[in-house]
C-alpha cells in the first residue's frame, strides 16, 4: 500500500488566513461607509490600504507556491483561493471609490442588507481557512456561504427594482447601479471561494 506523504508547512494556511482576516477588515470599513456622519475621505484612505495590504499577502502566496517543491495541496487550487479572496477585496474597495468619485451624497437603505451579506460572509470564510489543515468542519461553510449568496441576491433584485421605480434620476441610477453591482460581484466572490474550498476538499479528503 503505498503511502502518501507531504510535509508540513503551516504558511500557506497562515498565509490564507490572513487574506481572509484582511476581509473582515475590509467589510468592517465598508459598513462604515453607511453611517450618516461618516468621514468618507477617512474611510476611503483605509480601505486602499486595505487593498494594499490584501495585493501584499496575495501575492506573498504566490511567491511562496512558486518557490515551494511541494505544496499542502494543489497548486492550481492555491492561486485560484488566493486570487479570488484578492477579487473580494477589489469589488469592495471598487465600491467606496466609486461612491467618492460618484459624489453620491445618500446610498440606499437597502444597502446595508448587502453588506451586512458581506460582512457574515467575510467572518465565516476566516474562520474557515484554518480548517484547510484538517479538512474537518468545512461542509457547514460553504452551504451557509451558498445560502448567504442567495439571500444577496434577493437583496440586489430588489435594490435594483427600487432604483428603477422612477424615484431616482436616470444618472443618479447609473451611479447607484454601479456601487450595487461592485457589491454584489463581491458577494459572488465570496461564493466562488467557497467553491474552490469544497473542491480542494473533495480533492484532499
């Protein structure tokens, strides 16, 4: 019977990790956008340094898969999860620059069920990522991850049909729709992660 054998190396799932925890942060900065009283140009500034940080750990993935002989699992499947946590990232960042370059005074109240969307989904896939090493524990997560995406979608069919219910002016829709839609890709990001997670897991278990 043959054996199968790959050495332990703890950095790749640290380093998984800690592009998750980079998007609890971001979607935290992201709620704060809602706030009434809230100092845009502030929020603006840390959610690029957020990006920032989000591109650095991405790509240190990256480096290390291509200078490691062996990785904890496939190759193809580290990139394609690093790649997509760093696609979350860019569509919520996306969305707090274009409000700023937009100038849009007001967002929607109905908003704020697409972050909140965002924000569960962000908590749930970091706590998910160190459970790649034992592989135990992941089936619940990407069937709440699935269920959450859903529910994002009924929140932006139904923000889309309140932008286009003749309340809005036709540019202030354009911009809106712009804004609903980054969050929205974000949201379809977090799905896709958790796909790749129930792949790798199919794949390792």
């Amino acid at each position: 019977m043959a054996l199968r054998f790959k050495p332990v190396d703890n950095t790749f799932y640290t380093l998984l990790t800690e592009s998750a925890t980079r998007l609890v942060e971001g979607a935290a900065i992201l709620a704060e956008l809602l706030g009434e009283s809230a100092d845009r140009d502030d929020i603006a500034a840390r959610m690029r340094d957020a990006e920032h940080e989000a591109d650095e750990t991405t790509h240190e993935i990256a480096k290390r898969v291509n200078s490691t002989f062996v990785t904890p699992f496939d190759r193809e499947d580290i990139y394609a999860l690093a790649s997509t946590l760093d696609d979350v990232m860019d569509f919520m960042e996306e969305a707090v620059d274009m409000t700023m370059l937009y100038e849009v005074e007001k967002l929607p109240g109905r908003i704020a069920d697409q972050v909140d969307v965002l924000q569960r989904c962000a908590e749930l896939t970091a706590e998910a990522m160190p459970k790649l090493k034992s592989m135990k524990g992941l089936e619940e997560y990407w069937i709440e991850i699935n269920r959450l995406e859903n529910a994002g979608d009924k929140s932006y069919r139904r923000i889309l049909a309140k932008l286009f219910s003749g309340q809005y002016e036709a540019l202030e829709v354009l911009k809106l729709k712009d804004i609903v839609d980054s969050l929205e890709h974000a949201v379809d990001a977090f799905e896709k992660v958790a796909n790749i997670i129930e792949q790798i897991y199919a794949k390792e278990s």
